[in-house]
C-alpha cells in the first residue's frame, strides 16, 4: 500500500487511536503529540494509549491520553515507534482493526495494513515529518515541528549518536524554520529536572567493570541504589550514551533492576552489531543502540549477557 493509499486511510478514518510502546520515550510520545495536533485539525476524535506511564512527564503530550485502557472505539489505529506487540497496548479487540506502523527499528515485527519503517531514520519523528510533509505540508506548523524536533533531539542525543545523518541536520533546520528554538529544546532535553542524580551516576560509575579483551564495559544499577538516592527511573536517562560517549571501549552496557525484579538491559556500540546479541534474549533495537528486558535477576542477566558477547 503506497504512503498515499495511507493518507487517504487516516482521512476517511473518524476515530483514531495512537500507541506507542511500555514506558514510553520522548520520540514515541513526541510522535503522538504531533500527530495528535494534526489529526484534532482535521476533526478527527483522537486517543493515545500507553502501555504504561511516562515517567519523565515530558512537556507535550497528546490531549487525552490513557494508560493500558482505551475509551473509545477506534476505526483506525496508528503504532509509533514500537517493534513489536509486546510492548504495546493491544487487546484483542484492535485485531481487525486496520493498523498503520510509523517505526525506525531494524528488529520492527508489527504486521500493520501499512508498515512505514525506515530503518535509516534516527528517530520515528524524523521519518513522520516527512511523512507529514507529504501527506499534509499546510498542517505542520511550529507546534507540530516543535513535537517532532524534540524527539529527534532525543533520540540522536542532540546529534551525538551514529545515525545522525545529513537527512537529520536537514529535517532539524526545516523544523526550525517552523520558528523552533532548538536550543531552549536541547536544553529542556539534556537538564535532569533533579541535580541528585549527578552523584547517583557518580556512584554507578565507580560499579564499572570492564572484561579482559577491554572490548565490552558495563555497570549494574539496583532498586535499592534509586531509593537510597531518594531516585526513580527517569534519573538513568541519558546514563548509557554518557558512558559510551566517553570510553574508547567498543560496547557498553547499563543493566537496570526495575520493580517487578526484572532486568532492563541498555546497550550500546561502536562497531558491534547489538542489535543481533539483543535478538538472542528476545529484544532490539538498532544497530549500534538496542535494549531487552529480561524475566530474571540482575546477576542473571549480567552472567548471561556478558557470556554472550
């Protein structure tokens, strides 16, 4: 199906229901905002749905937005930036419901009625711009590129990652050529809201281990490390692209424990494909960025994915 048979399916749509995936990220979430802001433009009843909550309680957000429940009844659904239906919100009812999959991950395994993954883009709202440029160029006004410039930002790290592209640079200036300051969002991005978490990095700095080949680096971070620090969750943003930004050691790796005693594990890479080893534990991601969560403890999952690599 052409992106344009796509367009004409979310005009003739009436009710549309947005998702992105569990704990949802600044890309995801700045997706669903942006289109949100469209589609309530052209009189469309619109709902975002996240699997869980976002904990960082970012700035834009959708108007009316659930959390593992929706209260309408969609004809039309549209995944942002989710690989696959685990991590969404998706009861049996959205089955035979038509489903358009806007993504960037290499792993994506949603069977959409339409599937738009471009896994060359850096973030999904890079590849939804020019999707909404095509599709609707009147409607992309600042707040819609402000949505989308912030999750660009987010995902590229303000472009410190590898997938910054030229194609990148060039969709952040049309952005801000929308009147975006894309300082003010930077700034907004990279300040924690809590000048605590400086010392807790401190401290899961000084757990780093690094094995004997010094090709692969990791720290472990444990519930009772966040509440100790008075912390949650949203205080390891940024944590893993920190530490892989300065070490010269090809691969890192932050395992976090979360509250159900699962592992959340984050990795990242100059030149190894992560994306392949994430893959053997159920997760993905991208190349040289990729994550899974695994059923078990943190020593577990340390002893199994350092064996791996």
């Amino acid at each position: 199906m052409s992106l344009l048979h796509a367009w004409q399916v979310i005009q003739e749509a009436k009710t549309i229901v947005l998702l992105t995936h569990y704990k949802p990220d600044a890309d995801g979430i700045s997706a669903c905002a942006a289109l949100d802001h469209v589609l309530r433009r052209l009189g469309k009843t619109v709902q975002a749905v996240y699997p869980s909550k976002d904990e960082s309680a970012l700035k834009r957000q959708p108007h009316d937005v659930q959390i593992a429940r929706h209260t309408v009844e969609p004809d039309l659904l549209i995944a942002c930036d989710t690989a696959n239906y685990d991590r969404l919100y998706f009861p049996d009812a959205f089955k035979a419901i038509p489903l358009i999959n806007i993504d960037h991950h290499i792993s994506n395994a949603l069977q959409g009625t339409v599937n738009i993954v471009n896994a060359e883009a850096a973030s999904t709202c890079e590849e939804l711009f020019h999707l909404l440029m095509t599709w609707c160029p009147a409607l992309v006004d600042k707040y819609t590129a402000e949505c989308l410039l912030f999750g660009i930002l987010y995902d590229t790290q303000v472009f410190h990652t590898q997938s910054t592209s030229a194609r990148v640079l060039k969709t952040a200036a049309a952005c801000m050529e929308q009147g975006v300051n894309m300082f003010h969002l930077s700034r907004e991005l990279l300040a924690h809201k809590d000048a605590r978490f400086l010392p807790f990095w401190g401290k899961a700095l000084q757990h780093i281990q690094i094995n004997d080949a010094k090709q692969v680096l990791w720290t472990v971070v444990r519930q009772h490390d966040l509440h100790a620090s008075g912390l949650g969750m949203d205080a390891l943003v940024g944590l893993n692209n920190f530490i892989a930004e300065s070490s010269p050691v090809d691969t890192t790796i932050t395992f976090y424990e979360d509250e159900q005693g699962r592992t959340k594990v984050s990795l990242r890479s100059k030149t190894r494909d992560v994306n392949a080893i994430a893959g053997l534990f159920g997760g993905g991601g991208h190349t040289r960025a990729s994550g899974v969560l695994m059923p078990m403890s943190v020593d577990e999952a340390v002893e199994k994915m350092i064996s791996a690599l």
